[in-house]
C-alpha cells in the first residue's frame, strides 16, 4: 500500500503498507525497510520486520478463511463476493478491518463476535467510483483475540476466476468458489512498541 499521502504536517501521521511475501515452505522471515524522510532530527528510520511461516495451522491459529484469494473477473465488477470465515479455536474473535486501500473496496464483515466453531460471511464489492480496468489490492482484518493475530486476503481485479456471489454462508467453501489449496496464515500480530 503506498503512502496514503505523501507530505506530512507537523503532529500529522500517515500509513504505509510493508508486506512479507511468505511463499509456501515454512521457514523464519524477516526484512528491514529504510524510511527516508526530511526531518533533520531523524532522516532515516529502519523498521524490522519478522515472521514465523507455519506448515499448518496449530492451536493458536483462530479462524480459517475461504476462499484465500479473491479474482474478480472484468465482466463481474458490479456483483458481490463472499468469504467465509470460521471460528477453529475455542475463543470468540471478531475479526475488523486494520487496513485497507481506500476507494478500492467496500467490505462487509459480520456483526457481533463470532463463537467457537461458528461460521459467517464477510462480502465486498467494487467501489463504484473505482475505474482501473485491473488492480491488484488486499485488505488485512485482525481477529481482536489475545494475540490480535491477523490475515490478509490477496484481492485481484480485471483478472479471470469466480468466487461465489450467494447471500447465506454455507458450511464448507462454496463449490463456485476459485480456493487457493494453500491454507491461510496469519500474518502477524499488533505489538507494542515505545521509542527505539
């Protein structure tokens, strides 16, 4: 996600997405993009990112998410999409959206928390003021469990696939529905950090 916007005022704050590119092996990651900016007090800030790929899910993964990856195809920008996401652990989670790239989507995710071994839909649609013919995107959603793990859902549009369009949630992954094999992962947790 580039900066969302590109001078920043005095006491001001902007965003700027960092993603890890995982793949499929389980292995430790990590990666160290430089900020540069024009502040004479700190040009330069290094932010270090690390993560642990898992083979499978294990007992501190909370929800389970399919498909994995959305493709909207060019002729189905107007219709809705569907996820399903699944409670696999014995807490509640309710999942909120932590970041996004504005005026791409508009996503609809379940109201209330969500039980153990409950399932519901999460919807999304094209902005209707978004006119790229093709665009690759994500939004990332934290579960706000203890960990406040989160998963971040690849969203391709102008580009081949279905996903399903039905309204009611079913209990297994659509059969219409493009899923990726790979099973999903979070991708991090929030941490506090103070300072250097």
């Amino acid at each position: 996600m580039p900066l969302s916007k590109r001078y920043v005022a005095v006491g001001d704050s902007t965003e700027i997405g960092i993603g890890l590119k995982v793949g499929r092996s389980a292995r430790k990651l990590s990666k160290s993009p430089r900020v540069s900016t024009s502040d004479p007090g700190q040009k330069d800030l290094t932010i270090r990112l690390e993560a642990q790929v898992v083979a499978g899910f294990d007992s501190t993964t909370p929800a389970t998410l399919h498909p994995q990856r959305i493709h909207i195809p060019p002729d189905k920008r107007e219709a809705e999409f569907m996820l399903v996401i699944k409670n696999v652990s014995d807490g509640v989670i309710e999942p909120r959206i932590v970041s996004e790239q504005p005026g791409v989507l508009d996503i609809n995710l379940p109201e209330g928390p969500i039980g153990p071994g409950e399932e519901r839909a999460i919807y999304l649609t094209v902005d209707d003021d978004f006119n790229k013919l093709a665009h690759k995107t994500s939004f990332t959603m934290d579960m706000s469990d203890a960990a406040l793990t989160r998963y971040t859902i690849p969203v391709e549009i102008g580009t081949s696939g279905q996903v399903t369009r039905s309204r009611k949630p079913p209990s297994k992954p659509p059969a219409t529905a493009k899923v990726d094999n790979e099973v999903i992962r979070p991708t991090g947790t929030r941490t506090k950090t103070g300072g250097k």
